[in-house]
C-alpha cells in the first residue's frame, strides 16, 4: 500500500507541471472574463444612463440584471474548460504510451517494480482521477470567486447572484462533471472510471499484440459499449420497455461492473502474460 | 601487478605460474602477505573464481598457507621455496633443450655460445 | 540458479528463438553471445516477462518469476531507463522507494567509483556517464542475478575500462550474472560460463576455464570453431 501510494504521487508529478499551467490558464482567464464582462456592462449602464439618459429600469429590462448566466457561456470561460478536459482525455492515452515511446524507456521500470503489475494501472487511473478532481475542487472554488468579484464591480441594483448550482447549470453539458447529490457523484464517476479502465485496456491489447492488438481494442471497446447499453437495448428492442426504471438501474449496474470487472481482469492477464516492452 | 594471459590455458594455471615466477625472482618473500582472491582477480583483471581456484591449487601445493580468518601467505617451507625455483629452471632447460635438438645443433656448440651471451646481455643489464 | 528451458519465440512469423535451453548459475558470470543480431535480449525480457515467450519454461531459484521475483533479480537493458528529467539522487531514491533490496551504502560507493555527480541530470550525461547510471541501479540492488544487456558496446575504452573493473571487484559478490555480448575481446577472463547462440538456438554452452584445460581453446578458438562450420 505504502509503494502505491508512492507510484500515485510519482506519476501524479510526471504532469504536474503542465497541469499547473492549464489550471493557471484557466483561473486567469476565468478571472479576466469576470473583470472584463461585467466591466463592459457597467461602462455601457454608465453610457446609457448618463448621455442618452435611460432609466434604470429601462437599461434592465433591454440587457437584463448583470449576472455569471452573462459570463458562464462565454468563450472566457468555456475555452480553457474545454482545453483542460481535452487535456485530461489526451493524457488518459498518453500515460501509457509516454513510457514506451519517450526518450528512455520507462515502462521497463515500471513493469519490473517488485509489486503486482496491476498497481501500475490502478496508479495511472487514480492519477486521471486525481487531476479530474483536482479540476472540479478549483472551478467550485472559483465560482465563489467569480461571485466576489461580480459583486465587487456590479452595483447591487444592476447584479442578479446565483447560487452555485445555478451557476453550474450555465455551463451546459459541461455540468455533468458537478454531481448535485451522492448518488450523483457515484454515477457520474464510476463511469468515468469504467470509461478509464476500458480505454486503458483497449491500449494495454495494443501494447501487447501491437498491430494485431488495434483490431482487438477495436473489438474489446465496442464489446464493452454493447454489454454496458445490453440491458437498455434489450428493453427497447426485446421486453417492449418491460422493465421498470428501477429494475432497468439495477440491470445497468450489473452489466457496469461486469464491464469494469473484465477491463481490470483483462488488464491484469495482458501486463502479466502478454505485454511487450 | 600487470600480466598478460593468453586465452589458451587456463588462467588459474598462469595465475599459479606468475606466483612461481614472483617467488623465484624474490619478490614475493616467504611469510609475505598475498592479496585477497577479489584483490587479486581485480589487480589481473580476471573472473574472481579463477582467482579463488588458483589459490586453492596453490594451498594443496604448498605454495602459500592460510591461519584462521587472516591473510594467506607465501609458504615459509625452504623444501617448497627451492622446489619451485628448481621446478622453473627445470622447465627453462626443457624448452631450451627441445629447440636445440630441433634443429640438431651439437651440445659444446651451443654451451660456448651461451655463455657468451648470457654474460653480455648481463652486462647490457637485460635480465 | 537461472534455468531458461527449451524457450520458443516468435515475432510475428519470424522464430527468434528455436528451444534455447541454458542455466546461469549464482556466483558465476555467464556470457550469451551471438554474432549477429536479435535473440539476445529477448532472452533477457523474456526472463523478465518482459515479452511472452511461445512455449518453454523459465525458471529462477526453481520458481517462475512473480513479483517478489523483482527484489532477487534485477535487468539492465542496453539503455537507461530512467526518466531523462531526474537527477541520478532522484533516480537512486525512485529505486529506494521501491525495492527493499536497493543498498544505499552499495549506491554510494558506487557513485564515487564511476566518478558521478548525484546532483546532473540524466538527459546531461555523456554516454558513458549514462551508461555507469545505468549499471549503478542495478548494482546496487542485492539482488541475486544480474542481467546485463550488452554494458560494454556503445561507450569509450575507459568507461569499458571501468566497467570490466566491476565485475572483478566486490560489487558483483557471489551474485549471478548473465551478459550478453557480440564480441569479448578483453573480457574473456572475466567469463565463466559461455552460451553461443545463432538463428534462435544455443550451438555450445561450456565453462572457459574447463575448455583451456581439457582442450587447449580460448573462447574465441571455440566461437571460430562452432559459427564458421
């Protein structure tokens, strides 16, 4: 346990530095939006309301009350979002292959550490994990930020504050990633992970019987999607929606983790008997 | 200590010869300590095991004693000491001997002709 | 004892090894040499279960390598496998945060005998310089067996120098070793055990200094010997 907390960290450091660098994109930017947005909007109340004497109300009702809903959608701050969860999914890939194609050969280290190959994708998954996390605490944090700030430059009869929810349901789809209950967080995660420790395994068969191996990540992937969608698939197609909402959960559950089961079996079987450095 | 071995014979059994060698010549003095196998095998450039089996061939000769965990030494025994000086004249005199009678050269011929040469290349100061 | 036993390989169509069996024994050094090419160094993976092997068993102290395996032997390939960004103290205390076998005392000694600065860079090094990190780690762990992959190629006659000292010196012990070669010029005393390979099998495995004796040949007598016929 001690040396896998000790991998965690010693491959949560290998893109620390680049991580550093997207948060910090992300946080400026985030930040620079809020200034400049909301600075905007005052100069145009200002201009509004002092040369071409518009009426308080009458500034709302054409812009609207100043709030995140303005800033949420805008490029300053779904940009570097987008460019940090690419970054994560790229790395997703990239974690493995950097050992066997980057300058010296890593992955002969790691597959002869005196531990059970397996803790070497337990530690990478947790260190995607890790980073996914690390991302989610830091926009939490900045939307109370964000909200300071607005509240700093927007005069409170111009202002419409948000609570944190609602500030998460401005970013869309991106939303997803904040889980609003337990449950939520259960769901949205051991997915993510399911969607990790396949996409891990589709490389490991590749690393392992390399051209080959493309056909069968190919084949493992869409297998893994099928068994995951069967029980939805079969509701619809088979049982005419038979099944009630709850039955249709404990179905998913059960063909989810029968995915995650064989992605980490298949893993263990291909870094033991099968991988090539 | 820099010697060459050929690849031919076994290295234990040079190893064994260079000792006698040293011995003959008096640099290596009756009682006087030996290196350790490792800093033996280390100083020849040579695997540690031969080093090993050359000094184990050298303690059944006689050559060099060990007492308890200390250093092994050069055997102090006159017997062994002159047998070993006789056993290299010995073997000079043999291989002398056989490639003068390869060519068949008459013995007074060439007993002249070595003195004569030894006494000059001792003068030259070249043995 | 390392046993390799009957050991089929292919690459794709290609058969690398054609049932190569040998044994390396602790506290002996055991050459594999082959003139040309592959075979060498898959050997070596695949002791490491580095790469799988067809059909055959590989055997260490009479068990198949698990992971505990790892603190008994240890392989250095032909090239560091360090990461380029650590400095050589990082590398070392990545190796002693792993391996309980990692002798820190034996790391130092080391440090100083190849003349390394903990505090440079891997990507910094010279060849040579890289090529001494690169045998440290592996020294330094008190593993029984070694697996040395080529150490003497690519690198300047003094590092080969130097190198060659190791193997002589205290810091290989009473461990096996295991090294693959092309040629063994100014190696041959160091060997105990020679295995000559070609096309995927073993064509001789004999003790050098029983050969000297018995039949008067040096290693490279018996390499002219067994690859010209």
């Amino acid at each position: 346990m001690k040396r896998f907390g000790k991998l965690v960290h010693f491959e949560f450091n290998r893109f620390f530095k680049i991580y550093l660098v997207l948060i910090g994109i992300t946080i400026l930017s985030q930040i620079i939006g809020i200034i400049v947005e909301s600075t905007n909007y005052i100069n145009l109340a200002n201009k509004s309301m002092y040369e071409d004497h518009v009426s308080l109300k009458q500034f709302i009702e054409e812009n609207g009350m100043m709030s995140f809903a303005h800033i949420g959608p805008s490029l300053w701050l779904l940009a570097p979002i987008a460019i940090v969860a690419v970054s994560l999914l790229f790395y997703m890939i990239f974690i493995w292959y950097r050992d066997w194609l980057g300058k010296n050969t890593f992955i002969y280290r790691l597959l002869m550490l005196p531990t059970n190959r397996i803790s070497v994708f337990a530690a990478k998954a947790t260190t995607i994990l890790l980073y996914t996390f690390g991302m989610i605490a830091i926009q939490l944090v900045l939307f109370q930020v964000d909200a300071q700030l607005l509240k700093w430059i927007v005069p409170d009869e111009f202002r419409f504050d948000m609570t944190t929810r609602e500030m998460i349901q401005t970013f869309d789809f991106i939303g997803l990633v904040f889980p609003y209950s337990f449950t939520e967080f259960i769901i949205h995660y051991g997915l993510g992970m399911i969607v990790v420790s396949v996409v891990f395994t589709m490389i490991l068969l590749e690393r392992s019987f390399r051209l080959k191996g493309i056909l069968f990540a190919v084949l493992y992937g869409a297998a893994a999607v099928l068994v995951f969608i069967l029980p939805i698939l079969l509701n619809y197609l088979v049982f005419n929606e038979y099944l009630y909402p709850g039955e249709l959960i404990i179905a998913e559950i059960i063909t989810a983790f029968i995915v995650l089961v064989s992605s980490i079996w298949t893993s263990h079987y291909l870094l033991n008997k099968k991988i090539r450095v | 200590m820099n010697v060459k071995f050929n690849n031919r014979d076994p290295v234990y059994v040079q190893v064994i010869r260079h000792f006698k060698e040293q011995i003959a010549k008096g640099v290596l003095e009756p009682g006087q300590e030996i290196p350790s196998r490792r800093e033996l095998a280390n100083q020849l450039k040579i695997n540690p095991n031969t080093a090993q089996r050359a000094y184990k061939e050298m303690e059944e000769q006689g050559l060099i004693y060990t007492e308890g965990n200390l250093p092994s030494k050069i055997t102090k025994d006159e017997l062994v000491l002159k047998g070993v000086r006789k056993e290299l004249i010995m073997e000079a005199v043999e291989t002398f001997i056989y490639s003068v009678q390869s060519i068949q050269v008459p013995l007074e011929e060439v007993l002249d002709l070595v003195t004569e040469k030894y006494q000059k290349s001792q003068e030259e100061g070249n043995v | 004892m390392i046993e390799v036993k009957d050991v089929y390989k292919k690459f794709g169509r290609k058969p690398v090894l054609k049932g190569v069996s040998f044994t390396a024994e602790k506290g002996k050094i055991t050459a594999l040499i082959g003139i040309n090419g592959v075979g060498k160094t898959t050997i070596m993976n695949a002791i490491m279960a580095l790469t799988p092997i067809n059909k055959g068993e590989i055997l260490i102290n009479g068990e198949k390598l698990h992971k505990g395996s790892f603190e008994k032997i240890t392989f250095i390939p032909d090239a560091i496998t360090m990461l380029p960004s650590m400095k050589i103290k990082d590398a070392m205390q990545f190796m002693d945060d792993f391996y309980d076998s990692w002798n820190q005392e034996r790391a130092n000694e080391l440090l100083s005998f190849f003349r390394l600065k903990e505090s440079d860079k891997i990507a910094d090094l010279s060849k040579g310089n890289t090529a001494k990190v690169n045998l440290l780690l592996g020294l330094a762990l008190d593993v029984d067996f070694l697996l040395m992959d080529e150490p003497f190629s690519g690198i300047d006659i003094f590092s080969r120098e130097q190198i060659a000292e190791v193997f002589t010196s205290h810091l290989i012990e009473d461990r096996g070793v295991i090294i693959t070669t092309h040629e063994i010029n100014d190696i041959e005393h160091l060997l105990d055990k020679v295995v000559l390979l070609d096309n995927g099998v073993v064509l001789k495995e004999f003790n050098t200094e029983e050969m000297r004796e018995k039949e008067g040949k040096s290693v490279i007598d018996v390499m002219r010997e067994v690859y010209r016929s």
